[in-house]
C-alpha cells in the first residue's frame, strides 16, 4: 500500500495541533453530534471526527465503529491531511494505494471512504471528518456538498468549544501519554483518576469562588442482567451507550467521568439546588427515551439508571471531596431502594 504523503507544512501544523489540546481527551457531546448526524444523512456504516498527529490518528468522535487510534502512514485520513481537500476513494479493493490495507483485508473492510480536512482557527488541517462503508459506493454532488456543511459545523464547535477551567488547565498541564492515563478506554471519559485530580481542582475553585458544588452519582440500573442474558460485548455497549446519553445532557464544562463498573459521576460548579435536580431528571428522561441496546437477533433491551445527587450550597475549608463522593453514593442507595429509575438528592452537609 501507499504510505500518506506528509505536507511540506506539517511541523508547523503539527506545534499548531499541540496548542489545541485535542488528542487523547475525554469524548465530548457536540461532536458527538455531529457524528451521528453525519450518518444518518449520508446513511453509511461509520462517521469519525479524527485528529490527525505526527505518528498516530486519534479518534474524537465515533459513531457506527469501535473509536481506536491508528497509524497515521497507512490511514486514509493521512491522506486526506496530505491532499488538504475533499478526498474519496469509491472502492479500496480498485484502488492501487489502498487494496492491501490492513484497513481494508482485515477486520474493519472499509470499500468505501470519503474525508474531508477540518481546519483550526490558524488554518492549520487538525483532522478529518470521514464517513466509510462495507460496500464500494459514490457521493453525488449534494452528498459531498453535505459533508462539506458538516466538516464547517465540526470546524465552528471546535472555536466554541470550552471544557471550563480544570479539564483545560489539567489537559494543557500534561503529555498525551499522561493524557491517555486518565482516560476510560471504553467510554472515552474520565477514569477515576482523572475524575480525582478534576475534582480537587473544582472544589478548589468553588471555595475560592464562594460557590455551590454538586455531584451526580449514576448507577446503570441491573447491569448484571445485561451481562448475563447477553454477554459482556452488550454489556460494554451499555457503557458506551450511558456515557453518550450522559455527555449530552450536561455543558461542556461540567465534568463527567466513569466511577469504576456500571457507576458514573458528574460534577457541577456553581449550580442550585434546584437547577441540578432539574438536571438529574433530564438525565433521567434520556435514559428512558435513548437507553436502548439494539441486539443481534433484532430484539431490543431497554435499560435505565438510578441517581444521586449531593449538592453542596456552602463550602468550608475542611469540606473534602472524599465527603461529597461518599454522600452522593448514599443518595444513589437511596435511590435503588425507591425502586431505581429515580432521582434522589440530598443536601451536603447532610442536617440531622
């Protein structure tokens, strides 16, 4: 096969990348978006939002696929960085740069790829929007006019984009390798140890600010039944299915993360008690709405969650987050006994 060619300006692309602080992050939801949409309007198997490194392909955004990192040499969004434009290949199997493609005779068997160069606010090409498929087909002049729409969509999110002060002070503080550390590699948010140094830092500012501090434990509701009738395959899908429900029902400056298990938790700077009640049944009604494995034998398996809230309206110097943590994981308990699928939330400290 064809390695990607590297642009003449790739260094300077590449230090114009490093400022973004894009590779190796938590998932976020407006791209999340965008992918979705992206599939669904040109109906193929996949959509990604890449960004594209010195050595590797770094997936941001997956729908209809498993997000993984690639080698930048053999991936086709090289190629699109390298061709700095619209860039498709209609089958891979005739195409001489691309038919003995790891890509293409392994697992993925991508026929068909289209990507489109997503460009910073210096002009420099950050990545890719691509869309591939299992079958050789073509893009008429309106479907590429359409990805083209959606590439300019990714390009005004990234410049909207605000992650709030910890995870952009934390993410610019470290190296990808330390990135990709604090990383859940199967939801692509926030391990519990991302989640510790974030919340340290939230509750730092929330002192310093005089302001309230909310957490959100979410408990995915008999998990262990998903497990079991179906396999864990299914029961890692439940996981990526909740982190993607959870991601889009919070800004992106609020802070989510998975627990550990089936256990995820949200943090809210600045926020009443009523708004993030208000929050915790939102959450709720997409669950209820979106919650829903698709199975192989065509069934489907709709599954809920329970949550509790601890919210914090005055904090103390000896307020620790160890506290809070352990104080929503009780309104989580409370939660499950009510019956599960429902909102409990408790005021922190907790009155006698």
């Amino acid at each position: 096969m064809e390695f990607a060619p590297i642009p003449s300006d790739d260094a300077d692309r590449l230090i114009s990348l490093e400022r973004m602080n894009i590779i190796a992050v938590p998932r976020e939801a407006d791209f999340d978006r965008i992918t979705r949409l992206v599939k669904a309007f040109l109906d193929v198997d996949a959509c990604l939002i890449t960004a594209v490194g010195k050595e590797k392909v770094w997936t941001r955004s997956c729908t209809g696929a498993e997000a993984s990192e690639l080698p930048r040499n053999t991936s086709m969004c090289g190629h699109t960085v390298a061709a700095a434009d619209l860039f498709i290949i209609e089958d891979t199997l005739k195409d001489d740069r691309f038919f003995d493609s790891p890509l293409v005779t392994g697992s993925a068997n991508i026929r068909f790829y289209a990507g489109m160069p997503i460009r910073n606010s210096e002009g420099h090409i950050a990545g890719t929007l691509c869309i591939f498929d299992n079958k050789p087909r073509e893009l008429d002049i309106y479907q590429q006019s359409i990805l083209r729409d959606f590439a300019s969509f990714v390009e005004m999110a990234e410049r909207a984009r605000n992650l709030g002060h910890s995870q952009s002070q934390l993410l610019s503080q470290l190296k990808v390798a330390k990135r990709q550390a604090l990383i859940d590699p199967l939801s692509k948010l926030w391990n519990r140890a991302g989640l510790d140094k974030l919340m340290a830092s939230e509750l730092a500012l929330a002192k310093s600010n005089n302001e309230s501090m909310a957490v959100l434990m979410i408990d995915l509701d008999h998990f262990k039944v998903i497990n079991d009738t179906y396999g864990h395959a299914e029961g890692d899908n439940a996981i990526r299915l909740a982190a993607q429900i959870l991601e889009s029902g919070v800004r992106g400056s609020d802070i989510v993360a998975r627990f550990g298990g089936e256990e995820f938790t949200i943090l809210i700077r600045g926020i009443s008690q009523d708004s993030v009640e208000q929050i915790g049944k939102n959450i709720l009604s997409l669950f209820n709405e979106k919650a829903i494995l698709l199975l192989d034998d065509g069934k489907q398996h709709r599954f809920t969650a329970s949550i509790g809230i601890s919210h914090a309206p005055a904090l103390t110097e000896n307020t620790q987050c160890e506290e809070i943590l352990c104080h929503a994981d009780n309104a989580v308990y409370k939660a499950k006994e009510k019956g599960r699928n429902c909102v409990v939330i408790q005021k922190y400290p907790p009155t006698e």
